[in-house]
C-alpha cells in the first residue's frame, strides 16, 4: 500500500524543533517556532490559568464530549474578544463562531467551507506568508496565489504593492490577511492603511480571510484586532476570521482556537453554522474540552480576565525589551543596520538573514533559525541575548 510513496521533506518550521530537540549541544537556542518563552528559557504557565486550572482538578471536572461547534460559553467570549463586545454585528446575530483544533483548524475548516461555497475561487496570501497557509489551503484545493506584501531591501511593508496587487484580483477571491504581528515579517499595516485595503477589497468584490494569532502581542487587545473591527464596520456583509489562543494564553498543545464566520443576517448565520458543523464532525467530531475550559474560564471571571490582560501586556513589553536589547547588542557587535527590527511587530523579526547564513548560525552556534531568515524573538532572554548578538553579528559579516 505505501510501497510507493517517497519521502517529503520536514515541516520548514516544527521540523525545526525536532532538529533543535535532537542537538546534543549545550547552550543551544531555538529562534525557529514562534513561542514565547520567559526570562528562565520556560513556556509560562499564565497565573489567570492556573487558577482555573487548580479550579477545574478540584472540582474533579468532567470530560464529556462537547457540542461539535464547541463550548458556548468559549466561543462567546471569544466573538466578544474578536469584535468588541458592544460590536452591532453579535448584537444582530451576524457572526458564528465555532471552537476549533488551533488557528490551523480553524483556517482549514474555513477553507473547507469557502471550498464548498466557491468551488471555483482562488485564495490570494502575502508574499511572504506564514509557511503553512499555502498548505492548508492547497490541501483544500485552492489555487494559491501571493500578493505583494513586502520590500525586502527596506525590511518593511511594500504597500503600494500590495494594494497595486489586490486591484488585480478577480472578484470572489478570497484574501488571506493577518489581523496584527505579521509571521513571518513583523511588518503591520497601520489603520489608514487597512482603510484603504478595505475599500479596494470591497471594490473589487473580495473575500476577506482574517488570521488573528497573536492579538494583544503588539499594542493591546483592541487595538491589535483593528482590523476585524474596521471590517465589521465596512459594510461588507461576509468574512472569516481564524483565531487563536496558542500564544496569547499561553496555550500552545491545547490547540485552542476558533472560526468565526461573518454572514450577512442571523438566518445566513445559522445555516452557515450547520454546515461549519458538518464539516466538524465529519473531520474530527468535536473539539477537546480542556483547553477551551481554561481559556472560557479566565474571560468569563472579571477577575481573572483582568489578571490575564496584565500577564499579556507583561508578555508584550517584555518582547519589546527584547527587541530594543537585540538591536542594542547588534549595535554594540558592530552590526548597526538591524535597526529595523525595532519597528517590526509581534513574536517575529524578518532579519534578512540569508538561507546560508542561517546554516552557519546553526552548525557554528547551535542557534535555530526559519530558513527564510525568521527569527523569534520572544525566545530570546538576558542570558542567550548577548550570545545571539555575537553570532549574528558574525554571520552577517
Ligand atoms: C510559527 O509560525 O512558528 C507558529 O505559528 C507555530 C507553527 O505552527 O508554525
């Protein structure tokens, strides 16, 4: 039966982690998968969630299975996080929700939706994009086509390429965007900008397609969704929004995330949910409970919600300080022209790195790096810092 099949090569990004893992050499750091790690190199367990979670191990908590769409008091909270709880369009019941397994199951359960609605649509990703679009949404069937993201000689945002290439797309195209801490540039539109990109998207009848992982990783939880807020005001009637837990809770193996599904009246709303749910339940049954308990646990407790705010604003200055201290140290080594990754957005930097410089950073220093020249930098603390510096430095040289 598999006699066939040939060998393909690992993921770009958690094969990363397996080669990381596999590396005997002490002192070795993993720039390459995006997860935020503390000041003592640990995945932090969230204070706001290990209250719920202490909660639930008393309570002797059960584990029955949840509605296909998911815990309702999760997927509530979460349209509310997404749109702002006073947004007309949950009051009017225009938008679905559904929990799923991460963002990644949230962006192809919408994939398999938009597949089935517009078999004959093509997706449209920034170039460059988060290394796993393009195989989630070719593993649907799309044709996937890039837009101009970004300039690679000034290490920002291309938009007037971007623009220039979303006028181009046929009607009914769908456009994959991401919300805020754009992966893998950092580099983020601002909101006159996401105006504009809005207006063409209506103008040219365009399907918009939100990834949102890392809200409350930049500038704050309401600010970093402004885009979704923007479209819910734009009078397009649909868009899909795939959200995730992973890096704001914490949350990364619990595979939290959720779909949420944009219609144009309550009546389109629950047929889409039907269909969502078929798609679900024919995939997977129904989504794993544990998570989605923590994560509806702390937004549905005034207390730990607040508690869990300040934990995401220590996570996001803390990243900030990181970065400001990468560029101080590359400065320092003599490496003054990575000035720019104080201006990027989010867990990512861009650093220009070349595929070969990244190779010497791993075989000459243990230092794990996307191939593309990723770096996260929200892996980095007061100890590996002044070690990354120097072997950058010496690569780029
Ligand atoms: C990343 O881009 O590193 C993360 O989103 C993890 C992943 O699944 O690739």
């Amino acid at each position: 039966v598999f006699a066939h099949l040939e060998q393909v090569p690992g993921d770009p990004i958690l094969g990363l982690t397996e080669a990381f893992n596999a590396d005997a050499r002490p002192g070795k750091v993993n720039l390459g998968v995006g997860i935020y790690y503390d000041e003592a190199g640990r995945i932090p367990l969230l204070r706001a969630v290990d209250a719920v979670q202490r909660r639930l191990a008393e309570e002797g908590a059960a584990r029955g299975y949840l509605p296909i769409d998911g815990l309702p008091a999760y997927t509530r909270a979460t349209r509310e996080l997404l749109f702002g709880v006073d947004s007309p369009l949950l009051a009017a019941g225009r938008v679905t929700t559904a929990q799923t397994v991460g963002g990644s199951g949230a962006l192809r359960t919408g994939a398999e939706l938009l597949k089935h609605s517009l078999p004959t649509a093509r997706i449209a990703i920034s170039n460059p994009s988060w290394e796993n679009h393009r195989a989630v949404f070719g593993a649907v069937g799309f044709e996937v086509l890039d837009y101009t993201y970004f300039d690679a000689e000034r290490h920002g945002l291309d938009f007037d390429g971007m623009l220039a290439d979303l006028r181009r797309l046929e009607a009914g195209t769908v456009v994959l965007l991401h919300a805020c801490c754009h992966n893998p540039t950092g580099a983020d539109l601002d909101v006159g900008q996401w105006r504009q990109v809005i207006a063409v998207l209506a103008e040219r009848a365009l399907v918009p397609f939100i990834d949102i992982a890392y809200q409350g990783f930049d500038k704050g939880i309401d600010e970093d969704s402004a885009a979704i807020r923007l479209l819910a005001d734009s009078g397009i009637s649909n868009f899909m929004v795939a959200s995730s837990y992973s890096k704001s809770f914490s949350l990364y193996g619990e595979r939290t995330g959720a779909l949420s599904v944009v219609c144009a009246d309550a009546d389109e709303a629950r047929r889409v949910q039907s269909q969502v749910k078929r798609l679900i339940r024919a995939n997977y049954s129904s989504p794993p409970s544990h998570g989605a308990m923590l994560v509806s646990g702390v937004l549905n407790d005034p207390e730990l919600k607040l508690m869990w705010e300040q934990e995401l604003g220590e996570m996001r200055t803390r990243i900030h300080a990181l970065r400001a201290g990468l560029v101080a140290r590359l400065d320092a080594q003599g490496a003054g022209r990575f000035a720019f990754i104080n201006d990027q957005a989010g867990m990512f930097s861009y650093s220009g790195l070349s595929r070969a410089q990244v190779d010497r950073l791993r075989d000459e220093f243990a230092i794990y790096a996307v191939g593309t020249g990723r770096i996260c930098v929200a892996a980095l603390n007061d100890r590996n810092l002044e070690y990354v510096a120097e072997a950058i430095a010496k690569v780029a040289d």
